[in-house]
C-alpha cells in the first residue's frame, strides 16, 4: 500500500508535466484564405476572406497558420493587428497583388501588420505592388496636393518577428517600413524595382531597435536600406545593393530631436551601380541629434558614383531655412569607423565627408580604403570639411584629414 502510494505521488505530477509539453508541441493549426472564400484569380478583391481568416487565426490560443496557396489573390489594402492569443506564421506560397485603380492609393499602406509578438512572414512568395501604374502620381515634389502612396508591406510594434524567403517587386514606394518595432530577424528578402521609380526605399526603418538584415539582394529605385530617427543597434550583414541610392543614415535633423541613432553595423556587403554606396546625411539648417558609434567594414564598391558620403548640407527641396533652428545642420556625429572598403568609384571624388560648420564630425575612422576612379584620366580624391578623424593603414584616395 505504501509503494502503490508513493507511485501514485510520483506519478500524477509527472502526468501533468507530460501532457503540457505534449500541447507545447501539437501542429499549428491551418487557416487557409481559401476556405473563407478567397480566389485565386487574380481579378477577385479578397480583402474580407483574409481579415476573417486573420481574425480566427488571431484569436487561437496555440500556434496559427495564416495559408496563402500558390496562385495569385488580388489584395486591397488591409491592416492584420493584434496583439493575438499564439504566435502566428504567415505564410505566403502564391502571390499577392495589389490594386491598380488610382481611387485605391489614397493610403499609405497596403499590407500592414500592428500590434504583434511573435509573427513570422515567410514562404517564398511575391507581393507584387503594381508600382508602375501609381509611380506618375509620386509628385510631391511640385505638387502640394499630392497624396501618400502605399508602402508595400509595414510593420508597426511588432516584436519578437522573423522576415525571410520573401520576393517583393515594384512597390508603389516603400516595400517593407519598419516603425516602433524590436527584436526583428529579416533574411533572404529579394527586392525588386527599376532604377527609375521614384521612392522604392527597400527596407525603411524608423524608432526600432535590434533589427537584424542578412543575406539578402536589393535593386530598386531609392535606398535600398534607410535608417532613420531612433534607428539603435542594426545589423546589416551580407547585403547585395544595386540598383538604388545604397545603405543611408538619415536623413536627419528634421524632426524628432530627441530621437537618436547609434550602434549601425554594416559588413560583408556590395554595391553594384549605385548612385550612394555608405551615405550619412542631415538636413542643413537642422534641430540638434545624434547619429554616434557606426561601423562600416568588408564593403565591395564596384562602379559607384559616391561610395563613402557623410553630406550635413542635405536640402533637397530649397529654401529651408525657414524651419531650422540654424542655419547649419545641429546633427552630431561621431565615432563611425570606414574599414576595409574597396571597388571602384565612377566620380573622381570617391570618399566625401561634408561635416557641418556648427558641429564638426568627431572621431571619423578610415582604415584600408582601396577606392580607384574608373572614369578618364585622373585619381580619385577625397574632400573633407570640418572633420576629426585619423586613418590608418592603406589609403586610397589619400586622407584629407
């Protein structure tokens, strides 16, 4: 009796342990947009299919599945919030496209994820942002009625998130925005628009930190990475950019006063025909910042026309010193390292860091730069103002501090 009790003591909390590891590890349960009335046509708006095939796949209390079968769903523009009850994949096997009618870029948005813990995106297939029929209407620049067009994919206080095996092509503008977000892992994204669409930013991201881009390949008609106010600890690692404006700080100073960058890593990336290879830039007049502790190293340029740009004259859109509380950028950067960089620069100017007169750059690193002109005649050069720094190693174009 005694050893049939002691048995008993052991075993009905080892019973209870058992079957809670056992739910732990059940399946995700499967929530296929075609069952709640999605086609795979291409000429059907699914847009109510997927948001009530979201909104049960939010509220299980376990491990979703939100399924898109290969084919293609035509997709209006939809918002997927939470916070949910599990964790949730989103898996895109087909692909998605979006809206072409201009009634339909009246936002700023197409796919949008909100409110979220632990999502994954991934699946291998396209979101196809139809950008070509909304690029006449990017205008803002002489017009002052224009409105915002959609970013492709946007992800918004969303943590925890793995992106990856994702294609995305000719977006409207930008195809992944990154706002309020932290602990994101994006790898093998393929990004896709002509040299001449104005505004495709690859990925943008704003107010985040612990964001994570590996191995991944960006042509597009903008930045293929931006990082702006409140950007901290980015890893950028095995990148191929080109087409596009290449990997951007900034730009900063606009607003946002208080919300700094720092700890940008860059490494083990290339630049093909880029307009920018490494570019930090601060709008001139400007509030005061900070954009401190950036390393740049292991980068491959191969015809590009700036490959190493710090610009604190940046005003795209002149007059602007109507808004400014100087009539110099107020940014201050400091502590950014270039190492081992080399290729070719298609302008004879292959490293340019313009500083502010108000605030120098502080402590500016190069260290075996090996940048050649490739153009007619000439060497390539490097032009500096109101820059602290020191270089060591092999240099070329020769230091200009």
């Amino acid at each position: 009796m005694g050893l049939k009790s002691s048995f008993g003591i052991i075993l009905v909390p080892f019973l209870f342990l058992f079957f809670i590891d056992a739910s732990h590890g059940l399946p995700p349960k499967l929530f296929d947009v075609r069952n709640y009335g999605a086609i795979a046509d291409g000429k059907t708006y699914n847009t109510e299919a997927f948001l009530k095939a979201w909104n049960d796949a939010c509220a299980h209390q376990g491990r979703s599945r939100f399924y898109i079968a290969p084919g293609t769903f035509l997709l209006e523009s939809v918002s997927f919030e939470g916070p949910c009850k599990g964790s949730i994949t989103f898996l895109l096997k087909g692909t998605l496209k979006a809206p072409t009618e201009k009634s339909k870029f009246s936002t700023d948005t197409w796919i949008g994820f909100r409110y979220l813990d632990d999502l994954t995106v991934k699946g291998g297939g396209y979101l196809d942002g139809q950008g070509k029929f909304a690029w006449p209407y990017n205008d803002c620049s002489k017009n002052s009625y224009c409105g915002p067009l959609p970013v492709s994919m946007r992800f918004d206080f969303v943590n925890n998130s793995r992106i990856h095996h994702l294609k995305s092509i000719d977006s409207k503008n930008t195809h992944f925005s990154i706002f309020a977000c932290s602990n994101m892992n994006i790898s093998k994204v393929r990004i896709t628009a002509p040299e001449d669409s104005p505004n495709t930013d690859g990925l943008r991201i704003g107010y985040s930190r612990k964001i994570k881009i590996s191995d991944s390949v960006i042509g597009t008609g903008d930045d293929c990475i931006s990082m702006l106010y409140g950007s901290q600890d980015i890893d950028i690692d095995d990148v191929s950019c080109g087409p596009g404006h290449g990997i951007s700080v900034g730009s900063l100073g606009r607003s946002h006063e208080d919300q700094y960058v720092s700890r940008i890593s860059v490494k083990n990336s290339s630049f093909v025909g880029t307009q920018n290879g490494l570019r930090i830039k601060t709008w001139s007049p400007s509030l005061y910042s900070l954009a401190s502790d950036m390393n740049f190293e292991y980068i491959s340029m191969t015809n590009v026309r700036n490959p190493i740009v710090i610009d604190q004259q940046y005003c795209p859109f002149p007059p602007c010193s109507s808004w400014g509380h100087s009539t110099s950028s107020a940014v201050q950067i400091k502590n950014v390292k270039f190492r081992n960089i080399w290729g070719t620069s298609n302008s004879e100017v292959a490293v340019n860091l313009k500083c502010s007169g108000l605030i120098p750059c502080q402590n500016i690193e190069l260290r075996d730069i090996n940048l050649v002109y490739n153009g007619p005649g000439g060497r390539a050069t490097s032009l500096c103002s109101n820059v602290k720094g020191s270089a060591y190693g092999k240099q070329q174009p020769l230091p200009c501090f």
